[in-house]
C-alpha cells in the first residue's frame, strides 16, 4: 500500500490550512505575554 506523494501534500496543506487559524493566535497571544 503506498500513498501518492500529491494526495499526502493535499491532506497536509488541509490540515495546515485548518490549524493556522488556532497556531496565528496562540503565537499573538504568546507575543503580548
């Protein structure tokens, strides 16, 4: 069984492009501290 290389990218950036959001405010909230 092996996973496409372009698929994997796809499910990466998905993922990443779902968790900035939650990364960008921790990492404002972390700066004001």
């Amino acid at each position: 069984m092996s996973i496409s290389p372009i698929y994997l990218m796809m499910m990466v950036i998905s993922i990443a492009d779902a968790i900035t959001p939650f990364s960008t405010r921790i990492s404002e909230s972390s700066d004001l501290r």
